[in-house]
C-alpha cells in the first residue's frame, strides 16, 4: 500500500561541466532551486545537490522516525537535531554516494542512555531514506543532552 508520492522534476540545459539544471517539485518548496556540476563538486555558490537533498531527506526523515519510536516507547519527546553528510566519492571511475553520517543531538527527559541508545538504534532500523541508502554505510552518531539545558546555552 502506498503511503505517499512526492515528485520532483529537474530540468537541465548544457554539458555537465558548463550546463546547469532548475528542481521543481509538487509541493512548490524546492522549485527554482540551481544545480550545475560545480555546485556540486566544487563551491555550492547558492546552489544544492543531490547529495545535499539526499542529506536534507535524511536528516528530516531520520527525525520523523526517531519521534514515532520515542512516542510508540511511551517516551515523551523533547528536541532532536539531526544533522546528515552524504558522500560521493570516485568508486572505479564512477562517481558514487557511499557514505551517509547521521548526527543526533537529542533532549529526552528522563530517559537513560542505555534506553536512548535502544532507540536509536530502531529508529535507525525504520528510516525509510536509512533504508534506501542500504547500499551505502550509514553510520548514526547520538548524543544524549540534559533535557535541563535551554538550546540556547547549547
């Protein structure tokens, strides 16, 4: 049964190395947005990438995930921040995304870290974008911080 569909459409007019291509998507929220090999590459200069929408993906879907487990544990959830890095490397020639690092910085009062870290680890397992990029190593970092602390004074 499908949940949801999203498309995105990505124009590209030129060669890759002096072309450049405009996203589109349903939603409106990237449209007009730049990519040229370079931005890529080299200096984003304003511009994303698919490693960068790959990493916004990631990181947004890794949150969700980590806030459905907490819920569905009876834990009550406080702040997460889920930065994500993507990787593309030269693999034989070819450029490839091998590598996705998640970083979670989590308030969760009340919880100890041996629980937080079970947690993790099953949001880790039900990210659906985790789980696209099973080809990949994908690699989550926690941090556990005193639920206590303003984010301000972080």
């Amino acid at each position: 049964m499908t949940i949801a569909t999203r498309s995105a459409t990505t124009t590209w007019e030129g060669t890759l190395a002096s072309g450049s291509g405009e996203l589109d998507c349903d939603s409106g929220a990237l449209n007009g947005h730049q990519v040229t090999w370079a931005s890529r590459t080299e200096r984003p200069n304003g511009m994303t990438s698919p490693e960068e929408l790959c990493a916004a993906a990631h990181s947004s879907c890794f949150a969700m995930a980590f806030a459905l487990i907490l819920s569905e544990a009876g834990v009550q959830p406080g702040r997460s921040d889920v930065s994500s890095s993507v990787q593309l490397e030269d693999v034989d020639g070819l450029p490839t995304i091998t590598t996705a690092q998640l970083n979670v910085r989590a308030s969760v009062p009340g919880i100890e870290q041996r629980r937080f870290d079970e947690l993790i680890d099953q949001a880790a397992a039900l990210c659906p974008v985790s789980r696209l990029f099973a080809g990949a190593s994908v690699t989550v970092t926690a941090e556990l911080v005193d639920a206590d602390v303003s984010p301000a004074s972080r």
